[in-house]
C-alpha cells in the first residue's frame, strides 16, 4: 500500500500531529508515536501526490526522529541513543478510538514468541529490547507495529477494522488474506453464528451466507438440523456440501456453535477445487477454536429454552367429524354412515360418556411433552510459549414435544498446538462426541394423530388406551409403545506435524483416523388398545420386537503437503503440492427377537427363541488424490491461482478410476491502481474476480456399481422350512465413472465510505455425466444400476452487503444477503420417470409433475341433459369437485405439434407444475449496542418457492381420515369460490396429484431476535469476572407466510404426517474469567 | 497404486461362476419362487383380483381401491408393481434356465432336468398373469441387459404359444407326487396351469388334454376335498385338491388376511368386503336361483341355500371368528362364542365394520385371531376343482359334451360338504351358463372372478352396476334377478339414493365405471414406455 499511496499536504508551520493527522485523513495510515516526543515540532510541508515515505524523510530531517511504514502502520520512534541490547521492561495501555481500554489485546514482539495480553484496564508490560518491533493486535481491529526505540511507555490506539481486508480467511490446505481472495469464499464470523440458539449447529448457518440455503424440514430434536446446498443442486443424488473441521469431514451437528473460531464456505470451483472428488456441491471449512499463549481463561455460557410447534392442523370436532362425513358420503351418491339419530344420542352422551362417545383432541393429547432445551459449554484454554491448549466441554439436552422424544449431545475437543523446535511444530486435536437420540419406537405419531377422527376414542376414562384408528393410537404409542434409541459415540483425532526449514517453505503430515459407532436399538412394544367396554380391542404392534443394531465405522485420512510462499520484489509467489488419501470400511451387524414376556427388558436375549435372526455387514471405498496449486500476485494488484487435482476412487471399475480436475482464477485490485485515487475517498477498495474450474464427484450409495454380484436373502419355504436362495437382483455398470461439474464465477467485492462492503457474485456451473439411478426397463427384472446419465445447469448470483457504523456510543452493524440460483436439466437420455417430483429435460429438478387444476366443476359445465362438457374426470365426479385442464395431446392437423386434447383427464395430462427448489433466499440481520445493551435481529426468507402437500396433510377425508376446521369453506351452490372442494368420501377426483395442492411457499421469518446486557466491568471485575452477559433470545418466532394453515412454510412434500417445525425462547448467560 | 482402490463387495460373492454346482443350482431355484411372494397391501397378489371385479370392495383409498372404481391409469401402483413382480421373476428364471449349464457336469442328470423344469414352469405362470392382464408382452426368455432391453410386445397368441409349449416340455421332469406344501411345483401343476391358460385363450383341444392328463391322477395324487371349508384354513393346506399353492411361514413370509377379511368383534378391520350381490349369487339347495326357488325366503335369505354360501362368506346370524355375527342396525349385542358372554356388537355400531353385512370366511381363521397379522395360511393358486370345471368348459366350447362334462361339472357340485343337485340340462348354452355359474360359487374369493368376467365379456355389465351393502335393517321382500351368470340385478327393490338412509334401503358401498374399450386390459405402465419406446399403450389409455 505505502508503495502506491500518495498525499498532498501545503502547510506552513505545522505541528508533526497534525501533519500526521491531515496524512490520516487522506489515506489509510495510522500512525503511532509517543506523544512527549513529537510535542513541539513545527514543520513547513509543500507536497502534492508524494509517496509518504518520501514525505517523512524529508520533514523528519533535522528532528531526532525516524519512521518505519509496515503496510499502513507508520511508527515514528526517537533515534535511539542507549544501548540496543539491553533488555528492558516497557509498559503501555491498548484502547480504542473511544479511549475505552482493549482487554486481552495480543501484544508481542514480532518474530518471536514472547508475549503478553493486556490486562482488565488495557495495561501491558513486557521485557524488550530497543531494536525490538512490538506488535500490537486484536480481533476486529488493524493490527498495529511500533518500533521500541528509546520509549518505555507506549500508549496505543487500534483503529477498529471496518473493511476486514486484512482478515485472514481460511481457505482449502491454508488461508489467504481476504483483499487477495480470486475465488468465491465466503465467511461467517463466530458472532454472527453464536446467536441462534439451536441444537444442531447446521440450523446457524440459516440466513447468514450469500448462496448458501438452509432448509429445516423437521422439528424432531436431534433430527432437526437443515440441509445445506450451496448454490443450488448440481447432481440428482446427494447435494450436500463437503464440511470439513479442521480439515476432517465430520457432520457440522456433531460439534457445539461454540467452538467454533470461523467458518468459511468456498462456493466456486476454483476455491473448492482443490478438495477435488467431493467438493461439487461446495465446500465448508469450519476452524475450531485454538489456545493462545500465556492466557488462562475460563468460560462458561449456557441457555435454557422451551421449544413450541409453529404451527399445527386445527381438526375438527367428533359431531363436525359425523356431520361432514355424511355429507361427504351423500356427496358421492352413498348412504350416510352416522344416522341422525345416532349423532343426536352422542351429542347428548358426549358430555357424560367420554368412553362410548369421545371426542379427542389428537394432537394436543400426543404433543403433551414440555419441549424444553439447555446447553451448556465451558472452555479452559491455555498455555505457555510452548505448548498451548484449549479444551472445551458441551452439553446439550433437548426434549421434544411429544413422549419419549429426546436428543442429548455430550461433546469434549481439545487442541494443542506444541513448538517442538523452531522448526517442527505439532498440533494434536481431539474430538469426543456422544450423542442419544430418543423417539417412540414409531415414528408416525404425527402422521396418525393429523387424520384420526375426533369420534375415536384414545384413553378411556380407567386409563386404558382406546382403539384409535383400528389400534393404531399416537397418545398410546408415543407413551407406551416402546423405544427407539440412538446413540453415537464418535472420536476423531487428528495428529499434524509441520516443519518449517525456513520461512517460505513449510512442509505438512496430517493423519487423521474418524471412528464412530451407532447404536439403532428399537424395541416396539406390544400396545393392547380397548373399547369403551373395556374389553380388549386390537394391539398393534401384534407382538413386541426388538432390532438391535451396531454399526462401526472407520476413515482414514492421510495428507502431505509441501507449500512454498516467497516473495520476490513486487511478485508473491505460493505454490503447493499434495498427496491424499483416504479409506472407509463399515462394519455391522443386527439381532432380532420378537415375543418379549417381560417388556420392560428391552434386550435381545429376553426376546422369545423362536423366529430369532442375526443379520450382518460390511463394506468399504477409498480414495486417491494427487494435488497442487501455484499463486502468484503481483504487487498485491494483480492475483492469480491455478489448482489441478488428480483423483482415484474405488466406486469405479478399473479404466474408469480416475479423473483430472483442473481449475484457474484470477484477480485485479483495481483501486490499487493510481488512477483510481480520485474516487479512493468513496470506493476504498475495488476488487474484480474471475474463476473458472473442474469438480469431480463419486459420491453414489452403491459402493460397488460395476460388480455384478449375487443378492443372498432370497428365500422360500419348502416343506415348512426355510431355503435359502441367491439370484441377480441389481444391474451391475461397468462403465460408471466421474460426474463432473465446471464452475464459472464472476464477482467483485468493493467498499464505499470505508463502510459499506459489497460482495456479488455471477455463476454458472453445469454438471455432466450426472449420476443416477435411471429408470432401465422393468422388463430386466433387476435393479437400476447408478449411470452417468444427464446434464444440469445452475445458475445464479449472490450478493452480500454490510455496514457497520457507530453514532456516540451506540455501535450498529446490517447486513444483507440474497442470492438465487436457476436450475435446469439438460438432458437424461431422454428417459421420464414418473411420479410428484420429476427430473425432467428444461426443466427444474425435483420438479412437481401433476395435473393443471382450473377451479372448481360448476354447474354450467353440464348441458339440460345432466352430460359434463368438458373432458371426462377421475372416479364420480359431480358439481364442486376440483377441474383439470384437458392438456393438448392430440394432433389433429398432423403438423406434429398437438392441437387439442383427448377429451379425458389422465396420465398424459400432467405438466410441470412448479419447482421445488427455492429462489431468492435472503438473510438480513442487524445488531446493535448501546452501553452494554445489544439487540440483534435475524430476518431470513425465501422470495419465492413451491410447497405441496397431499394426503391426510391437507385433503378432506383422505383414506377415511377426518377434515381440519378450514375445511368447512368446501364448495357448495351457494359457496362456489370456496378455499376446498366439495366434500367427497372415498373419491378419487380430488386427491389426484395437481396444481390445487400447491402453495406459494415464499416467507419472511424472524429468525431470530435476542436482547442482551452485558454488567459494567467495573462491577464483575471485583469479582474477577472479565466478561458478563444475560441474553434472552427467540427463535422462529414470526413468520410472513400464505402457506396452507396448519403447516410450517418449511414443511417438506409430503403428507403433512412428519415432526413439526419449532420456534422457542431462551433465556443465556456468557461469562468469562 | 490402484491397489489401495481396488476393493470389492464384501458381503456378496460374484456371479461369475454362479451355478456350478447342485446347491448353488437349487438357491437360484428358490429365488425363482421367492417371486410368488408378490402382493400388494401385504395381500397375495392372486387373492387381490376379486376387488377388481363385481364380487369384492376394497374399502382402503388405495391403488387397488381405484383400479377397481375404473380409474386406474398407467401409474397405478397395482399396475406397475405386479409388472415389475412378474418380470423380476421370469428374470430369474431366464437367468437359472441360461446359466445353468455352467454346472451341468456336477448334477446328476434327472436333478438337473427338474431344477430345469421347475424354473420353466414358474417363468410359464408368470407370463399367464401377465397375458391376462396386460395382453401382449414383451416375450423376454434371456437375460436382459441395458443394451438389448428395448423390446417390443409380442402378441398374446404368441406368449400362449409360448407358455403352453413351456409347460407341456416342463411336466415330462417335473415330480409326479402331489405334496402342495412341498412348495415344488408337481407334474399336475404345470398341467393344471396350461389347461387354464388353454381355457382363458380359447385353446379348447390344449384346455381339454391338460385338464384330461390331471383328471387321470384323481385318485393317486388328486381328489376334491370332501370338507370344501378346510381348504381354505391351515388344517387344509395339504389336501390332495390343492395342486399349487404359495407357501407361507410365520417368521419367514406372513399375510394380513385375517385383519382384512375378519370382522370388526373379532379384532379385524375387514378392509375387504364382499358385495352383497355375490351373497344372492348362490342357488337354494333346489338348484335353483333365489328368484326361482320355491325354498327361497326373504325374510331369512341365507337360509336353504349352496352350504358354500355359508363357506365363502360369513352372513348374518352365522358364527363367525369366535362371535355371533350380526350386521342388523338394531342388533348392539351378540354372543361372544370364546367368552360366553353377552359382549356388545362392533358389527352394528362400528362405523367401518363391514358396509355390506358381509364378510368373506374363505381365508379368514380364528387361530389367527390374537395374531392377525401374522398368518401363514398358504394361498392356492390353482386347485382341482378348477381342472374339472376348466375340463368341462372346455369340452362344451368344444362341442364335445358327453357324460365326462356332467362327471366334472356334478363331481364338484356333489362333494359330501356341498352335495347340491346336479346339472343336467342338455342345452349346450344352458350348460355353458351352468360352467360359468359354477365357477362363480366355487371359487369366490380366490380371485379368479376378473379372469372370468374379462373373457366372458361381461364385465362392462356387472362392472357398471353400483356395489351394494345390506339394508342396514331389513333384508329385501323379494329376491333380485338372477341371470345366467347368477349375477344378481335390484330392480323393484329399493336402493337409497343420495343421501337416504340406508335403513330400509339397499346401501350404495360404491359406484365403478367400467370402460368397454379400455378396461377389459391393464395399460402398459407409464415408465415402461418412457424406458422403451418400442412399446406401444393398449386403446383408450393415453
């Protein structure tokens, strides 16, 4: 920088500070001097676009004064005139711009390891010599670099940090500073994640990255993490994103939100290449926290909260059931099933007989569990020169809100990082995690309790459980119906050893073994229901059983790397080559038994002998990698970066193992150049990016697609005993390989005012040879092997924009992020498969494939003679029932592009409805603070999706089930705009997969909103305390939506039947020794 | 370095070498009818086809449910599924049948001819459901693969030629022993099943020699089961009337039949009803039809009647599953045969006991009573009575009635537990229709009933018929009409209408719309055609 920035001063009789301060103000120094030495000295300056070092030279001749410029730190020091060896103590004070005291500033003597922080008051005193450089930094701030010199006091103003370019980002095998990024890499500050108060780590990540969506579609604890893509889908398979802590993939739920130090996403394929095979989908870098030396600390923060559903079906009553449900029947042209007479008698016994004639409330009688979560961390981090550790320790414990529903998390990580010698250095990370997952043996409660009628019975007054639906009771079964219980216990080390001969060249070993268990034991406990006579009625589950299942699993990773990093003049040079590999083998075995005498001892062996079965596994892959990449700049100006990675993976026959994917980028800092000094004072900084490369990915469930193998579990009875049989089930690919995927990415990153950033990005990423599992001919009689089938395109761009500012004391930050992504298939060797979601070609993925539904049949589509006009429907149709378009698909002029229609609604009627996949998603989150106080909101959304739901979910009487209270605005003579159909028993019209189960799923969440104070450190200091903060947060709190009611706008296709959305409120305490 | 990469399935062997020995030769075997076990709803496929047709409802909103209503399309899961069903099988036994050559030096020869044999006749059964269902299919006797897959549908006259040559070679190795719950398939089987191939494709001379080969063992290997309701309990599953059946094993491979057709008081759903039709289907035992029969009264319908009235369905005022069966609106309590207790009656109060007041008995045994879900009663596939009744038919169609046809037709009519009168019209019409009617009583509910009414072509007239369940408190004062086919029509006798009780009027279960150019075949389903093009759709289907 000092290279190339210049000032203009013309004073006469100036004081140096002011002279400084004018040099502040035109340009991005800052400089730091002893006040007592500058006093009193006047210049005259007469300069115009000087290059400053020039400047200084010249007015601080004659002065007993020198200067040093590190970047944009200029110290100026009195020429020293003791003696440069001695060692001596100086001391200062690190504040901010306010004058308020830094606790904890890092102050060292640059190139060596000694060190202090600062204390409570922002006071340091360390032992230098005076040709020593102090350097003087904390996080949020521009570092700063003071020579020693003659001084002995050193007060210290750092300048807060408000374009961030000296941030260091992580990035793939190493971090870049942020102002030289070429790729697309996002990150997210540890702030911004630790605000959410959610179990599943995955869940922060909502809302806070450009191009980054989470989507949660569960709210079952445990399983009530999101999914993230990046960017949108590429492959028809699996599309989640790589993530890797400290360079190990681990699932991000796996690790507590705390101890995480920063998150990186890299979105392009220039970023991500070099993770090669299975970074298509994107990658996420995840840094744990690290000790630093002689700092002991202690912290401790932990919440409590209650979690409630967001939103829940209002069904109706038992007489509403009866009533409706005959319409429903006579509607149809059937007998009503309730006679009058006997609706009238229960309308009259309901009110004493709750056992003959009920009248349950489903879903709030099964969702009776409190919902209530905590969490607690604590983290003891220190160390000397040396050795430095952290070790933290989470505790996380969450109920659900219906019986038997729970998730504990235990998570211990230590990280040590040792200085063996000035060359070798070791870090040794260990992670322990355990985690319980608790449910009711079933996991249909909510599908039950959603299309149960009111009028069945589900605990009778002696406390019996009532029938149910046929005995299939959610009030019984979530209470009494056994367990399912998983837990999985997991460690992953990870041992690293760095030799550094000299500064530019560091060579790297990492072995990293993973291993981790699951334990899968669900008990289904027999459940005897009653009729209202106490009699038995059904028991469902007929008899109890028990699956007892142990899966190991370990991955080994090893990787070398040696990475060169020199600078020559103005030409940065980086260059970086590695080998990796990597291993998995799973290991498992089950245990079956059925018939237990005594339910309460849910283990194998006191399961009935009979019919007892043992069941086991294994498989394995593994993987290769030879990779490199070179980074060059020059001058800081110009940036490029070139990766290449060669992969092997065992998924594919030989011939077919290997695959090469390269990748290029570039960079220009074009306000680094001279002529963009005019607009420098609006746009600091001005950065164009280009990135172009090549993603490879293998990642398909079968781990053997080319062998052709026998399937061993087929077999027969013969005179009353069992055979075992083997034959050829699936369809072996001998030709499968690499699916690739090529990234394009434009961005530029600029900065108004010193204040305002603007990240924005344009991509376009196409995936070739995709892998899927096509629909092959039923008439093989086997399987569908996984082929490289098709061709999909992505495109998009993000958008990121922060400011941060302060008026006096309160300090505000807003960010905003949004960003879309197009996608289409291109080709599927023309192969359709059917059903609701569809792949089809120009069309989106996971498309929603059904009928066009145009209003409602009225009476004027009939003629005088009772015939319907239009083309013929499904089942009984009549009056009220939901109208199909009549698709053109018929040619009647022969042309070849069909004119008119068939004249009947079916299969060929379907079109692509909509989308699934959602557009525009957003994320807007502002904070402030104002003397301890802060508040921060959290507003994420999605501009525009499609939400489906079919079946008992939404459709009136879906298999016999009941309808919801908004279902009383059906169709009728009088009612012809109604929100529903007319009512219909056992038809099946209006249950057709069409666009009149489709809703607009777009929204607007208050994702989060948390107010917190922090006590005045003048008061906790007398109790040690350095830091004290009460928060109280919500999450999910309101949602802007026109969704169906009764739904989370979240809810996934389907039928409604799954664990609900939560929100919750949560009461936390951060405190730090 | 592909060392490290290199790594194989660690749970199945290869298929390279598969079938080099005996034991290997006799796994695939059983995989070839492990294939039997299609079903749908965890229902045996071959007891599904009754709720397809006039006889039988499917209460659950399912595939099967609108298949039946007439609106099943080339997406209905039935359609798809029992494609797929059939075609995994025969893939299997093309595999054995092409294969096993690798290993024919290491079997003795009459070993290898059986395994052979049997592999033919299974892959000969598949292709039967799948002519009658779909029509023409594509004839696939090799393994296939992605390269070769895209066939055409070879004419149904050609896959008949196909099966009754298969089975003809079949039954020269096959076992001559009959033991149904060997599970093999005998010598009698693969001839029974080419004599109803014959018969449902008008091959009277085939149809007449099969059944006529069978009819030869009676006595050493076959014979009619003088107990007509055994055969449909475990007790029965050995009889020497049943010829092939699918095995079933409590632990191994179970049903649900007694949740589906028991009653609401005996801890079922009975999510499959008989239509009450079929219940004044059956003669009184004068041999006449209700509407006829002197012995016929209304008041008491189910009384003097065929004895398999009372065996097939479980009507008002049997015993049944343990409880005195009742469907009267009136009747809130019945006797409870386990207990002897008065208990009170689902059957009345229930509102999903049974909408017709029937239930089928066929299939449906108390001993499964506390385990309703796990029944191992082995389905039939093919019983001897039908061999007779096939003979018989074909005999007519044929213009060859002699004493043989009356032998047959009264052998079945005559047995000890049914001992009707026998038929002896001399009109070969008449005694067509009396084939056809016999058909109907003896085998409903064994899903033979949509095979019969697709070839006799008169499903677009039962089929457009509404579905009707019982007055929920009286019976009719007369009986319906009776035609040839002993379907019975209400005219005069009166149904409610939309929205009338159905107290004293007959209960509309279901109204079905049967298509005469469409629905006497299944369509193609939709994926096949998109996966092959070759293929073109049966009329009226897209």
């Amino acid at each position: 920088y000092s290279q190339s920035a210049t000032v203009s001063v013309d004073a006469k009789h100036i004081s140096l500070s002011n002279l400084f301060n004018t040099i502040e103000r035109q340009s991005e120094f800052l400089f730091t001097y002893v006040n007592a030495d500058v006093e009193n000295v006047y210049v005259d300056v007469k300069i115009k676009n000087r290059n400053v070092g020039s400047v200084l030279s010249e007015v601080l001749k004659g002065t007993n004064l020198a200067y040093s410029i590190n970047d944009r730190n200029i110290n100026i020091y009195k020429v020293s005139s003791v003696n440069q060896s001695k060692i001596r103590k100086i001391t200062g004070k690190v504040s901010d711009s306010n004058g308020d005291a830094i606790i904890g500033a890092n102050v060292v003597v640059k190139g060596t390891t000694n060190g202090t922080i600062t204390d409570i008051d922002g006071n340091f005193s360390i032992e230098v010599l005076s040709s020593d450089v102090l350097l003087i930094s904390y996080i949020g701030f521009l570092s700063q670099e003071i020579k020693v010199g003659d001084n002995s006091v050193f007060n210290t103003t750092l300048k807060e940090d408000a374009l961030g370019l000296d941030e260091v980002v992580v990035v793939g095998f190493g971090t870049q500073k942020k102002a030289n990024l070429t790729g697309a890499v996002s990150s997210v500050s540890v702030q911004e994640m630790g605000k959410r108060q959610v179990g599943q780590t995955s869940l922060a990540l909502q809302g806070l990255v450009p191009g980054v969506a989470v989507t949660q579609r569960s709210g079952q604890p445990g399983a009530d993490g999101g999914t993230i893509s990046i960017r949108g889908k590429t492959t028809l398979g699996n599309n989640d994103a790589l993530i890797l802590v400290d360079g190990v993939e681990m699932g991000l739920n796996n690790i507590d939100a705390s101890m995480i130090e920063s998150i990186s996403v890299l979105k392009d394929a220039a970023s991500a290449a070099i993770y090669g095979s299975r970074a298509a989908n994107g990658v996420i870098l995840v840094t744990t926290k690290r000790a630093e030396a002689d700092k002991f600390s202690v912290s401790y923060n932990a919440y409590v909260g209650q979690q409630s559903v967001i939103d829940s079906p209002n069904k109706v009553d038992a007489i509403d059931h009866m009533l409706l449900t005959n319409i429903a029947y006579t509607n149809t042209g059937k007998s009503p099933l309730y006679s009058d007479s006997y609706i009238q008698s229960y309308m009259t016994n309901m009110l004493t007989d709750r056992d003959q004639y009920p009248n349950t409330d489903w879903l709030s009688e099964t969702m009776t569990n409190n919902g209530l979560m905590q969490n607690h961390f604590l983290t003891l981090s220190g160390g000397s020169k040396r050795i430095r550790t952290v070790a933290n320790f989470g505790y996380f414990d969450q109920n659900g809100i219906i019986e038997n529903s729970n998730f504990k998390r235990y998570t211990f990580r230590m990280n040590t990082d040792m200085d063996i010698s000035e060359k070798f250095s070791a870090r040794i990370d260990a992670h322990l995690a355990l985690t319980k997952r608790l449910s009711p043996s079933r996991d249909d409660a909510f599908s039950w309790a959603n299309r149960i009628p009111a009028n069945q019975a589900g605990v009778l007054s002696n406390g019996q459980w009532g029938e149910g639906w046929n005995g299939d009771n959610p009030i019984a079964f979530t209470r009494d119906g056994g367990l399912r219980k998983v837990d999985n216990p997991s460690a992953t080390l990870n041992f690293s050893l760095t030799y550094k001969p000299t500064d530019w060249l560091t060579v790297q070993g990492i072995y990293s073994p993973n291993y981790w268990e699951t334990h899968n034991t669900a008990f289904s406990k027999m459940v005897q229901t009653y009729k209202y006579d106490g009699t038995p009625a059904y028991a469902s589950p007929q008899m109890s059983t028990l699956n007892d299942q142990s899966d190991r699993n370990l991955r080994n990773l090893l990787t070398g790397s040696v990475t060169f990093d020199k600078t020559f003049g103005v030409h940065g040079v980086k260059a970086m080559v590695g080998y990796q590999q990597e291993d998995f083998r799973n290991d498992g075995h089950r245990g079956y038994r059925e018939k237990f005498v005594f339910p309460d001892y849910p283990v194998l062996s006191a399961g009935g002998e009979e019919n007892q079965k043992a069941y086991g596994w294994a498989s394995e892959w593994a993987l290769q990698s030879y990779f490199g990449r070179i980074n060059y700049d020059f001058n800081d100006k110009y940036l490029f970066e070139a990766n290449v990675r060669y992969d092997g993976s065992s998924k594919f026959a030989t011939g077919n193992k290997w695959g090469v994917f390269p990748s290029f980028s570039a960079g220009w800092r074009v306000s680094e150049e001279p002529f963009w000094n005019k607009i420098k004072p609006v746009v600091d900084n001005f950065k164009v990016r280009a990135s172009w490369g090549q993603l490879g990915n293998q990642n398909i469930g079968d781990n053997y697609p080319f062998s052709s193998d026998l399937n061993l579990g087929l077999q027969y009875i013969f005179n009353n005993q069992v055979a075992s049989g083997a034959g050829i089930t699936a369809l072996a690919n001998k030709l499968i390989t690499w699916e690739t995927t090529s990234v394009t990415d434009i961005g530029v990153d600029f900065t108004l005012l010193g204040k305002l950033n603007i990240t924005a990005d344009y991509f376009y990423k196409v995936t070739d040879d995709i892998l899927l599992n096509l629909d092959v001919p039923l008439i093989i009689g086997m399987t569908a092997p996984a082929q490289n089938a098709g061709k999909v395109e992505n495109r998009g761009w993000d958008l990121g924009i922060s400011y941060a500012d302060r008026i006096g004391d309160f300090n505000y930050r807003m960010a905003l992020n949004i960003s879309d992504v197009r996608n289409k298939v291109l080709d599927l060797k023309g192969v359709n498969e059917t059903g609701l979601t569809v792949n089809r070609e120009g069309e989106e993925m996971n498309s929603l494939y059904a009928l066009e539904a145009i209003g409602y049949i009225q009476p004027e589509d009939y003629d005088a003679n009772g015939a319907y006009l239009h083309a013929t429907q499904y089942g009984n149709f009549s009056v009220g029932d939901i109208k199909y378009k009549d698709q053109l698909t018929v040619d009647t002029d022969g042309d070849g592009i069909p004119d008119a229609g068939d004249g009947v609604i079916n299969t060929s009627d379907r079109v692509i409805i909509g989308g699934t996949i959602p557009r525009y998603t957003f994320g807007l989150s502002m904070s402030g603070e104002y003397k301890g106080v802060d508040l921060s909101v959290l507003l994420q959304g999605v501009g525009k999706a499609n939400g489906y739901l079919y079946g008992q979910g939404i459709q009136p009487f879906y298999q016999g089930g009941t309808v919801q209270e908004q279902h009383k605005d059906y169709w009728t003579e009088d009612n012809r705009n109604a929100k529903f159909p007319r009512l219909a028993f056992n038809e099946t019209n209006n249950t057709q997969h069409s666009s009149f189960w489709m809703k607009n799923a777009a929204y607007v969440r208050l994702k989060n909103i948390q107010l917190g104070y922090s006590i005045p450190k003048k008061i906790i200091n007398k109790a040690s305390i350095s830091n004290l903060r009460f928060y109280i947060s919500a999450d999910n709190l309101f949602t802007l939506e026109n969704f169906w009611d009764g739904f989370d706008v979240e809810a996934p296709v389907g039928n409604g039947g799954y664990y609900p959305q939560m929100k919750s409120l949560s009461f936390g305490v951060d405190v730090r020794f | 370095c592909d060392d490290y990469l290199n790594r194989m399935p660690l749970n199945n062997p290869s298929d390279e070498t598969f079938l080099s020995n005996e034991t290997e030769m006799k796994m695939a075997l059983t995989a070839c009818y492990s294939d039997l076990w299609l079903n749908f709803s965890v229902m045996p496929f071959m007891l599904t086809f009754d709720y397809l047709t006039d006889i039988g409802y499917e209460r659950d909103v399912s595939a099967l449910q609108a298949l039946g209503q007439g609106a099943g399309d080339a997406t209905n899961k039935v359609i798809v599924d029992y494609w797929k069903g059939f075609y995994n099988g025969i893939s299997k036994c093309n595999n054995l049948i092409q294969n096993m050559d690798r290993g024919r030096a290491n079997v003795n020869a009459a070993t290898y001819a059986q395994i052979k044999a049997e592999a033919r006749f299974l892959r000969a059964l598949y292709y039967s459901y799948l002519i009658e269902l779909y029509g023409d299919v594509p004839l696939v006797t090799e393994v296939l693969s992605l390269n070769n897959s895209k066939m055409a549908r070879t004419p149904k006259s050609a896959v008949v030629d196909f099966i009754l040559k298969e089975l003809t070679e079949a039954s020269g190795d096959m076992v001559e022993t009959n033991n149904p719950v060997s599970g093999h398939a005998s010598k009698g089987a693969a001839l029974a099943i080419k004599a109803r191939v014959a018969l449902y494709n008008e091959r009277w001379a085939d149809a007449i020699s099969a059944s006529s080969a069978v009819m030869a063992m009676e006595g050493t290997q076959y014979a009619l089961e003088s107990n007509y309701s055994k055969l449909f309990r475990n007790e029965g599953e050995a009889s020497k009337e049943v010829i092939f059946s699918v095995q079933y094993m409590v632990g191994t491979q179970v049903h649900t039949l007694y949740r589906l057709f028991g009653s609401r008081n005996a801890s079922a759903f009975t999510n499959k009803k008989p239509a009450y039709q079929l219940a004044d289907s059956w003669e009184c035992v004068d041999g006449l039809p209700i509407d006829k029969s002197p012995l016929f009264n209304p008041k008491d319908p189910f009384k003097n009647r065929d004895p398999r009235l009372g065996y097939t369905l479980a009507v008002p005022g049997s015993e049944f599953l343990g409880f005195q069966f009742e469907t009267h609106g009136d009747s809130i309590q019945c006797w409870n045969y386990l207990t002897n207790k008065r208990v009170n009656n689902l059957e009345a109060t229930h509102a999903y006991a049974t909408f017709t007041g029937l239930c089928w008995r066929k299939y449906a045994n108390v001993e499964n009573r506390l385990a309703s879900n796990q029944c191992d009663m082995n389905p039939i596939i093919i019983r001897y009575a039908e061999v007779l009744l096939t003979y018989a038919e074909a005999k007519i169609k044929a213009g060859q009635i002699d004493a043989s046809v009356y032998e047959a037709i009264n052998k079945v009519r005559n047995r000890p537990s049914v001992n009707m009168p026998p038929v002896t019209t001399t009109d070969p019409t008449e005694l067509f229709y009396a084939v056809c009617r016999e058909r109907k009583y003896e085998f409903a509910g064994e899903g033979l009933r949509l095979f019969d009414i697709r070839r006799w072509k008169i499903a677009e007239d039962v089929m457009n018929e509404p579905l009707l369940g019982r007055m929920k408190k009286a019976y009719p004062d007369k009986a319906p009409r009776i035609d040839k086919f002993a379907n019975a029509y209400y005219e005069g006798i009166p149904i409610a209408s939309q929205g009338e009780s159905a107290d004293f009027k007959m209960r509309v279960v279901d109204r079905r719309i049967f298509n005469a150019e469409r629905d006497y075949l299944w369509p193609i389903p939709y994926i096949e055609r998109q996966t092959n093009p070759e293929l073109v759709q049966n009329p009226n289907y897209e």
